[in-house]
C-alpha cells in the first residue's frame, strides 16, 4: 500500500517540494509507529509483523525521497542508467532466475580466472552472475525488447 502510494503521488501534479516533503513525513510517521507498536508487537523479520513492515516502509520511504530529489529534482541521471536497465525488464530478471542456471553462463566467459582468485571465489561467482545478467538485460534494452505484465 506504501508504494502503491508513493506512486500516486509522485503521480500527482503536486511540486517537487511537496512530493519530497510528503515522502519524508511518510518514513518519519511510519518510523514512529513502528518504534511505538514494536513495543507490543516487537520486529521480527522472519515473521513480518506489523511493526517490521512500517519500518521497512519508513526505510523505502526516505530512500525514495532521496533518490527522487538526486534525479527527479537535480537531475543527476547518468549515475543511474546501470538501474535503469535493470529496472527495464525486472519482470525479464525474475522469471529468467527461475528458468535458467546464471551460474553455468557465466563461467563460460570468466570460469578460468576462478584458480587465482583464491578465498574470494564466492563473491566473484556471484559479480560474474551479476555482470552475466546485467549484460542480457542491456541488451534486450538495447533491442527495445520489454517484458510487461
């Protein structure tokens, strides 16, 4: 529901100043809550409570106000074309994960260089699968080619 809308808002014809202000009044309130009810019904992530949702929401609320203000407001937009391309085609990224083995792709392209990279393997496994993904994605964004739902 918080997203649902944060996305009418910054919908809306409201100014830039107001939509900023909107979304940080929405994390300070949703914060307060969830300190407030966690007092009773205590965070807990596995669980999902209640209190847990509404902070995780002030969290999302005020990231997305600072990122609106960075790019919507300043207009520093260059910085976020790596997101852009994933944000594209997200329905693509989620389907494929659960279709395809990333893991197999991309230690055609780098599996060689796993003997030096010693301790580290695990997390070059996981850039390579990144980079893997990050690739197709960018090249269906190239093609104009958008999965939507």
């Amino acid at each position: 529901m918080l997203g649902v809308m944060a996305g009418q808002l910054l919908k809306s014809t409201r100014g830039p100043m107001a939509k900023l202000g909107w979304l940080a009044g929405t994390a300070l309130v949703c914060l307060v809550l969830s300190l407030v009810w966690g007092r009773w019904y205590p965070m807990i992530v596995s669980v999902t409570t209640g209190s847990w949702v509404l902070f995780v929401g002030a969290i999302g609320s005020w990231l997305l106000a600072l990122f609106y203000l960075v790019i919507d407001v300043w207009g520093f937009r260059r910085w976020a074309f790596f997101f852009v391309v994933i944000g594209s085609n997200s329905i693509a990224v989620y389907m494929a994960a659960h279709l395809f083995d990333f893991r197999h792709i991309g230690n055609v392209f780098v599996g060689g260089l796993l003997k030096w990279v010693g301790p580290g393997a695990t997390l070059s496994r996981r850039w390579r699968l990144s980079i893997v993904i990050w690739l197709i994605l960018y090249w269906m964004y190239r093609k104009k080619s958008f999965i939507k739902v």
